[in-house]
C-alpha cells in the first residue's frame, strides 16, 4: 500500500514481546480521522496501540493503552474524539486518543466481559455487547446507560466472535455471531409507566416512615407512598454524575447510606442533608455492590478480595476514612456479598463462588466453603492465592441471606440457615455450623446469567427474579431442616411466577406493610414494582393511576406470623 506503512510491522512495534497465546485476540484498522492504525488486543500490555503516521516518513510513532485484562474490540467517535474499548474485565472504557495515562471515564454496567463497541457518529451515543447477551445504549455525555436489551439474542458458542454493524440513516443494527447473523430495527416504543428517568439500581422499605426508597444510575434518590404509588420526595444529584450502584439503611431508620460509582459512600438524613462522606474507594471509582451494616462497623464491598470497614467511632468527622479489618485478605476474588447472623456469624461470598464464614467479633475467618466442584469444607489457606480473578463467573455469588427463624441452634442440627444465589440461576442452601451444602436448585434458566433474590421477614419464602424481568416464589418454610436428607436438589415448592418488569431486575426487597407481606422489585426499564408474593401486580411506582393498598382486591400468598421485634446485634445506628 504505497505510501503506508507496512501493518505487520506496526504490529510488530505494537506488541513487541509478547507472545500469542491460545486465546489471544488482535485488530488492527486504519482511522483516517486519526491519520492513525490503531490496534487492540487480549493482552493487557497491548490493549490498545496507536500507530501514529509521521509527515514525509514511513515510520510510526507508536502510544500503547494499558487496561487489566486487555480488549475486544474497539471505535472511535470523530466528533468527541473518543476511542471506545470492549474491556475483558466487563468495562467499556473512553480514551483521549492522546493521553494514554487513563481513560477519560469508565461506563461499568456489564457484569460479563464486553465483545463488541459502536459509536453512533450522528449521535453522542455508543453501544456496547457483553458474552452474556447484553447490548446496552449509553449517553456519552452524561456518562449513563439509557437503555439495556437482553433475552433477545440467539445462544451461540462461547468463543463466538461477534460484529456489530450500525446503519444509523435507516435506524438498523446488525450483529455478526461468527456465521449467524441478527439484524435489530427501532421501532415506535410503546408507553409505559417508568418510577424514573433512567435504571432503578435499588430498592428499600423503610419501616420508620413507611415509605419505599429507590435509587437510579443517574444518582438520583425517590421517595414513595406505598398505599398508593405517589412519590413524595426526590433527591437530585446525590453523588454527581456518577451511577448510585447501591444503598442501606441504618438501625433507627433516619439514615440512608448510598454507595456512587465515584467511590464514596454517603450518608444523609430524610431532608436531603449529606452529613457525612465515606472514602471507601480511596479517590478511585470503584465498583461498590454491598453496604453492610454491623453493630460497630460499616462494611463496603465489591471491587476487591477483602472488604473495607469503617468503625463507628470515625463518625465525629464529616469525610470518614477507612480502617484495616484484622482478619486480612482471604478470598481470591473481589468479595461482592455479604450476611450478618447476630451474634457474631458473618459470611461473604465473592466472584469465584468462595464463601467464608468469619467471626465478626474477632475478625477471624473460621471457614472457607466453595459451590462448584468442592462443597464441603476446605480449610483456609495460610495465603491468598494471587491474580484478579475474574476468571470464573459463572460461580459468582452476588447475593446471601441467613433465613430468619432458623436460629444457630437449628443450624446446629445440620439444617440450612444460609442461602445464596447469583450466576446461572442457582440457588444454594447451607449450613454455616457444619460448613457445608445442603441443597440447590436451578431457579431460573442459566442461559439468562445471573439472579437476584431476597427472603421474607419469618423466613417462609423465597423470591428470586432475573434479567427478563421475571419474578418467582418459592415456599422454603420446611426446605432443608432436615439433614437426614442429605443434600438435595430438588426445588422447592414454587408457588408462582409474574413479570412485571420488561428487562433486568436489579433488586429485591421483601417487608411487612400495614400487616400486608409485599414485594419490591427494581429494574433497568425504569420501573418500581410492588407486588405481592402471590404474583399479583400491584402497580409502578409513579404511574398516572394511583392505586388504593388498602382497598386492593389482592391477597398475600399467606399472612406471615406478626414480626417480634427483630435482633439488632448487626444494625448501626449514627446519629448527628
């Protein structure tokens, strides 16, 4: 090609010293709008490399881009003079083509590795496909996922290389899997009630002001009515542009902790008043998916193997730092749950499938539990095993719930007292006394990747949901008491399946209102659900038609036995 350089030398100079390995992956194209060949890779050295033409020479000066796990597929927007990359590690990162120190933001919604990106030129917008069948829409701008598909797509093979082709004039998408091909064109969309402007990321009940409290990515907090939908207040804002990826409550009710992807944890009274700021990411961005709170302490997790902990006593300052927890590193992936069984019994799990009970008095870990291959017992180890590990995600456990009602002593016994859940749709049920499982179940087809669910207040059911939208009642009253049956796999009773949300369910939340057992459901279609476990929808939270709790024809599955005040050993209380 005369007047170019040659392309295998560019890639010679790009990814000099690094051998190819099994699963290693390179592209390289020419963007004139650059003047540049610019390649990605697999191969985290070489993620990305920009080949830059010097005047009157056939040589390159070349820029390399380094990211953790490397890069599938990347683009470029001529007008914003960004460069999106498809990170292996589930992010879609945006680079000045000139600064190769950090990328300019991070859009971190997927929660698979990322194959393929397309800017829409006409239109400060990009899209982005994961492994898991997820294609997402973003505003570049405001930095927001806007829209998310998923259940659409065909099963392919895993190692399926996937295009995307975008006609934006005719408003027709196309996506290559190896030799199958989808094409994807908008349509009219039909309206429907939404609880926000952009995707729920959170749900809460609070009992002190009997309201429904609920996050969304573009850092905005709503307070509901539940008796009849109506919003009541909204905060604007909370922390910035950056998404609220989660949110808690503290013992007393009056305060609302809210996790941002800016790394800060903030807390804030019911007037909207920030009162105090939780340095939890350390002035990183950082993926937070658990705030738990203990009798003296805050745990925060989600983006390393050991969680960070804020003492309670670090409160009398506005900007809390965090303090070490004296139990060390012990898992070997990032640690993304977490339950608490007063007195003293704490379990997380992480995104290799690892759980680890620990003494939460003492801080020590006692044991180490896995769910595939070795379920029972494994001793800890002197150190942790080294890498990201990010490597296995179908075992990911993203959430955990000790079962109220069955007490340590019926642990003793070898029932379970502890459930987990979260990739490919199982749920698992264990013991925390004897270390071991006893008993699963595939709740929700693997296909659709990873599950969320939550437990009634008396322990009597169990509601899970996925990312169709779909939600399912289980009665697990008696399932696993008795440990002369083994370990089972048998599903529970199912007593129903609804869907009242058309794409993702983000969050779940069981409560008693005015005596009534109700079901909050958060999603990425915008929408606040309450239902009831029997599968009857009551509404959206801001629809135009406000509904009557009180006057509503549905019934509960069955009325759980009246909550006793329940154990506050794990529950923080700050005042101010």
């Amino acid at each position: 090609m005369a007047g170019y350089p040659d392309l295998q030398t560019f890639g010679l100079m790009g990814h000099q010293g690094e051998e190819g390995g099994g699963g290693d992956r390179e592209e390289i194209r020419y963007l004139g709008s650059l003047e540049a060949f610019v390649s990605c890779s697999t191969r985290p050295q070489s993620s990305l490399v920009i080949g830059w033409r010097e005047k009157e020479s056939r040589s390159l000066r070349v820029t390399s881009f380094f990211t953790k796990r490397g890069v599938w597929d990347l683009d470029h927007h001529c007008e914003l003079n960004l460069i999106a990359t498809a990170g292996v590690d589930h992010q879609v990162l945006l680079w000045n083509p000139y600064v190769t120190s950090e990328p300019v933001c991070v859009l971190g919604v997927h929660t698979s590795p990322v194959t393929a990106v397309r800017f829409m030129q006409t239109k400060q917008q990009l899209l982005s496909y994961s492994r898991d069948k997820v294609l997402c829409l973003w505003d570049v701008t405001h930095q927001l996922c806007v829209h998310r598909l998923a259940g659409v797509f065909p099963k392919t093979q895993e190692d399926a290389h996937t295009l995307l082709f975008l006609h934006e004039e005719r408003q027709l998408l196309l996506l290559s899997f190896n030799s199958l091909l989808l094409l994807l064109e908008t349509t009219k969309e039909e309206k429907r009630a939404s609880s926000h402007e952009h995707p729920v990321t959170c749900v809460l009940y609070n009992s002190l002001f009997r309201q429904v409290v609920s996050s969304d990515s573009a850092s905005s907090v709503i307070c509901w009515l539940p008796d009849t939908g109506q919003k009541v207040k909204q905060f604007h804002r909370c922390h910035g542009n950056a998404e609220i990826s989660t949110m808690a409550l503290d013992g007393t009710q009056t305060r609302l902790f809210t996790a941002g992807t800016d790394g800060e944890v903030k807390v804030w009274d019911f007037n909207g008043r920030c009162l105090h700021r939780m340095n939890a990411g350390l002035g990183r961005s950082v993926g937070i998916s658990q705030i738990l709170l203990l009798k003296r302490s805050i745990l925060v997790m989600g983006w390393q193997r050991m969680f960070t902990v804020f003492r309670l006593h670090s409160f009398s300052q506005s900007f809390v730092e965090p303090s070490e927890w004296k139990g060390g590193v012990q898992h070997r992936s990032d640690v993304l749950c977490a339950a608490f069984q007063p007195p003293q019994t704490l379990v997380t799990g992480s995104y290799d499938g690892e759980m680890i009970v620990w003494n939460n008095s003492t801080e020590k870990a006692l044991r180490k539990l896995r769910t595939h291959a070795e379920h029972k017992e494994a001793h800890l180890p002197d150190a942790p095993l080294g890498g990201d590990g990010k490597e296995d995600s179908d075992n990911a456990i993203t959430r955990l719930f000790f079962i109220p009602g069955r007490t340590s002593a019926a642990a003793a016994t070898g029932g379970a007292d502890l459930v987990s859940c979260g990739a490919s749709g199982v749920v698992r049920l264990w013991n925390t006394a004897h270390g071991c499982l006893v008993g699963q179940f595939t709740a929700h087809n693997g296909d659709l990747g990873s599950i969320v669910a939550t437990v009634s207040p008396c322990g009597t059911y169990l509601v899970t949901a996925d990312r169709e939208g779909t939600l399912k009642t289980w009665d697990i009253q008696h399932y696993c008491l008795d440990p002369d049956d083994g370990e089972t796999k048998e599903p529970p009773n199912p007593l129903c399946s609804f869907r009242p949300h058309l794409d993702r369910v983000t969050h779940l939340e069981m409560c008693l209102h005015r005596d009534r057992l109700v079901v909050l459901s958060a999603s990425s279609d915008c929408s606040v659900a309450l239902s009831y476990p029997s599968g009857d929808t009551v509404g959206l939270f801001g629809q135009e038609e406000q509904w009557c709790l009180e006057r509503a024809g549905h019934l509960p599955v069955q009325q759980e036995p009246e909550l006793n005040q329940r154990e506050q050993g794990g529950n923080t209380s700050i005042s101010q």
